[in-house]
C-alpha cells in the first residue's frame, strides 16, 4: 500500500470501505462495498433501514477525508 502512488482523486478500495456518506450534511450510511461494473463502479452504502447505490463519481462526490472516514457533500441528482 505504502509503494502505491495515487493521482488526485484517485482511492484504493480499502480506503473508501467503511467511510460514513453524508448528504446534505446528513448521514446516509456507510460504504459497505464497491461494485464493479463495465462502464463505472457503484458504492453501496448501508444503513440502518436499507442499502443505496452511489455512483462512485466526483460530479456528485464532492469531498473524501480519510482521516475522518467521511465523504461528505453527496449531491442528490435532480
């Protein structure tokens, strides 16, 4: 992991594993996993209620702290 360079935006998985999402400064849920599919990769981020699927695209995500374990700013598709 140590010898990985990584551009800007660019995350291993394990790293977005376990974040806590936010939207609209709310809490979502937490990634619980990433799919991956031929065109892009989805997050799915689980709740207490149920499980979201996230585009795993920075159009929506606006922020990723790994030092809080937090994405934050996730915009709702209008």
């Amino acid at each position: 992991k140590e010898d990985v360079v990584l551009e800007e935006n660019e995350y291993l998985d394990e790293d977005i594993i376990g974040l806590n999402v936010y939207v609209d400064d709310r809490l979502l849920g937490r990634v619980n996993r990433i799919e991956k599919h031929s065109v892009n990769e989805i997050l799915v981020v689980k709740s207490l209620e149920k499980n979201y699927l996230v585009p795993y695209n920075f159009d929506i995500i606006l922020s990723i702290d790994l030092e809080k374990k937090e994405m934050k700013n996730i915009q709702r598709q209008k």
